[in-house]
C-alpha cells in the first residue's frame, strides 16, 4: 500500500486530474464534441468507389439502382438543409453544455476532496489532542491511587479516574478509526489505489476568503453557477430542435456526382442506340416535401413542452440556489460565532491553568488540581479544533456554491 503525504492544494490537483467521475465527464464532453463533427459530416463530401459486375441474361438490370459497371464511383453532399444546419448548431449547444456539466462535477469533487481533507485533518488534531488526555489522566489516576493508599482518597474516586480514563481511550479509538476511514477515502477519491493512504501535511493552510455579504454572494452564484448555465445551455439546444423540426417542411438541395465504366459483356450496346464506356454525371437533388404529415408538428410540441420543463428546471434551481446561500451563509457566521466562543473558552482555560502551576509552586494547589486543569485544557482543545475545522468546511461550501470554489484552491 502505498502512503503519501499532500497539501490541499495537491490534493485538489490531483483530484481534478485522476478522480474517476472527473474522468467520465471529460469523456462525455469530448463525445459532445465529436457529436459536431458527426453533424457537420452531411455537408462534406462523401465519396465511394464500387464495382457492380454481374453476368446478364436479356435486358441488363440494375445493381443497387445503377447499371451493371466495372468500376463506379458516387459523391454526395447537402448544400441546402436548413433542418441539418439547426442540428449542427444543437450539437454545437449540447458541447457547451456538457462544458458546463464538466465544470460541475469539477466543483463538486474540488468540494468532496476539500471536506474530506480537513475531516482527515481535524481527526488528526483531535487524536493528538485526545493522546495527551490519555497521559494526563493517566498521571491523575496513578495521583488518586496514591491518595487512596495513603487514605487520603475514598476508593470510589479511584473508580471514577478509570473509568474517566477508559472514556478518553475509547474517544481515542474512535478518532484513529475515523482518521484510518477519512484518509482511505480520501486516497480513493484521488485515484489512488485499494489500501492506498493519504496523509495531511502538518503545513498550516489559509482559511478560504469569506464572501462580503450575502446579497454579494447570492449575485456571484447566480451569475457563475453551472447547473444554471447547462440548464441555459440545454434550453438554447431545445430551441435550435424545435427550429429543426419546423424546418423539415423546407426544400433540401443536394450535390450529386456519378461515374460509371460500362462493358460490352452486359449487352449494354445491344439494348441502347450509343454505347459509350465511360460515363458521369454531376446535377443537385432537389426535394420539396408537399404532405410532411402530421408527425413534424408532434416533434415541435414534444420540443417545445422539454423547453418549458427546462424552463421551470431554471426557476426551480434559481430559487434552491438562493436558498442555499442563504443557509450556507448563516452557516458561516454561526461558525465563527462558535469558533470566537471556543477560542475564548480555551484561553480562560489556559489562563486558568498557568495560574494553578503559579499556586503549586506556591504551595497553594496539588498536583491533582493541576492535572485536572491540564484535562479540561485538552477538553476545549478539542472543542476549539472542531469549531475550526467547521467553520473552515462552512467556509468551502459557501465557495462551492458561488462557484469559486476551484479558484480559491488552486
């Protein structure tokens, strides 16, 4: 198995490179591409070359609509088809959208492989964080068993320290099997292989820039978020299909170009006043349909009712995108409210604590006092770590949902 050690910023990277739906989406915006080219091909020149060699008896019949010839050569093209031209314009649409798609699933990943890190990240710190609580206890339990032994202490306490101690191991436990889930996962969702670890870098990291204000958020999302602008996109492909449809209705012209080497041995020369072996012709198809029938105008109406469940598409995502800042906004401000209040908490602690070292040295508090400072000391460690590390997640969200989340990591 292999174990790396990455930044955010080469997480996300690699993310955008090697993650498997990343992948697909790439795939499935070069298949738009070439769905261009496969509507454009109607207007190139095609070209075939053939033989129609066949014994004839009597009359000579023909071979595929053409008569029986050695060697016979076909062009074609559409030089007037309105309808293929709207479909050649579709596919165009359809490409940008399936960019729009492509740029998506990058928002999302970038989003997954963010999360992922700083869950993998806060588990580290806490399992740091909790190891420490494990010694302290230990120290404050080893305390009481002697104040116990010296009948200082009711053996009661003696329980209560171990089972204290036993609590902490098993937040302990629980934090190295998230830290063991969250790098695995993280590793699988960078394309690394089955059993493959990805660790933290020890590195401090920048938080993510904070939006100014939420109206200025709801406005950048609006303007750059690309579910709207692949609905738009495939609302502009719906329109140039039913422009399509309406224009089977129009005349086509075609170029068409023929060549035939004729032989003697099809009797061609007996059954046809002059025989001439080589012969060509180049002229235009031209096709008007008079009765296209009624299935056009079912084509239209099936288009236009897909631009209209588009349409609500747009409005429907318009309005869950605002709602969504929204409510990632409030998340980022009670964040910070949370991570003022534990940053706070753990300062008092800490001021607390370097005040009981100053009254043992004095003689004015024990050691069991101490030690138990040291323990709530780690206790709002953990509980400032954690409103870091959400507030940081909030954060991330908040930039995925403007769709500025790549950007602010790469």
């Amino acid at each position: 198995a292999e174990v790396v050690t990455l930044t955010l910023r080469q997480a996300v990277d690699r993310a955008l490179r090697e993650n498997a739906e990343i992948v697909e989406a790439r795939l499935d915006e070069i298949r738009a591409q070439q769905g261009v080219r496969l509507a454009r091909d109607p207007f190139i020149p095609r070209i075939g070359v053939g033989s129609g060699l066949a014994y004839t008896v009597g009359y000579p019949l023909s071979v595929d609509g053409s008569a029986p010839s050695i060697v016979q050569a076909r062009a074609s093209q559409f030089v007037f088809n309105r309808q293929q031209r709207y479909l050649v314009a579709q596919a165009r649409e359809n490409a940008r959208g399936a960019q729009f798609a492509s740029a998506a699933h990058r928002d999302d990943i970038a989003f997954r492989t963010a999360a992922l890190y700083v869950d993998a990240d806060r588990a580290a710190r806490l399992s740091d964080t909790a190891a420490k609580q494990v010694e302290a206890l230990e120290k404050v339990q080893a305390t009481i068993r002697a104040r116990v032994e010296e009948g200082r202490e009711l053996p009661i306490e003696e329980k209560r320290a171990a089972l204290e101690s036993l609590k902490v191991k098993q937040r302990l436990e629980s934090l190295a099997s998230d830290l063991d889930f969250a790098e695995r996962s993280l590793a699988m969702l960078l394309g690394y292989g089955p059993g493959d670890v990805v660790h933290v870098s020890p590195a401090e990291r920048a938080l993510p820039p904070a939006a100014e204000s939420e109206s200025a958020a709801v406005e950048t999302a609006l303007a750059s978020n690309r579910d709207l602008r692949r609905i738009e996109s495939a609302m502009l492909a719906k329109g140039l299909e039913v422009k399509a449809d309406k224009a089977q209705r129009l005349p086509r012209v075609d170029l068409v170009a023929e060549y035939a080497l004729f032989s003697n041995y099809n009797h061609l020369d007996e059954y046809f006043r002059k025989f001439q072996r080589n012969n060509a012709e180049l002229g235009f198809s031209i096709q008007v349909p008079l009765l296209p029938g009624p299935g056009i105008s079912a084509q239209v109406a099936q288009a236009e009712a897909d631009t209209l469940k588009l349409k609500a598409e747009m409005n429907a995502a318009r309005s869950r995108i605002a709602l969504d800042i929204h409510q990632s906004y409030q998340t980022v401000q009670k964040a910070e409210t949370a991570k003022q209040v534990a940053q706070a908490d753990l300062d008092l602690t800490r001021e607390n604590l370097s005040l009981l070292l100053a009254q043992m040295n004095e003689g004015r508090a024990s050691l069991r006092q101490v030690e138990e400072a040291r323990l709530m000391e780690n206790e709002k460690w953990l509980a400032f770590y954690d409103a870091q590390f959400t507030s940081e997640k909030a954060r991330y969200e908040l930039l995925k949902n403007t769709g500025q989340l790549v950007a602010a990591l790469q």
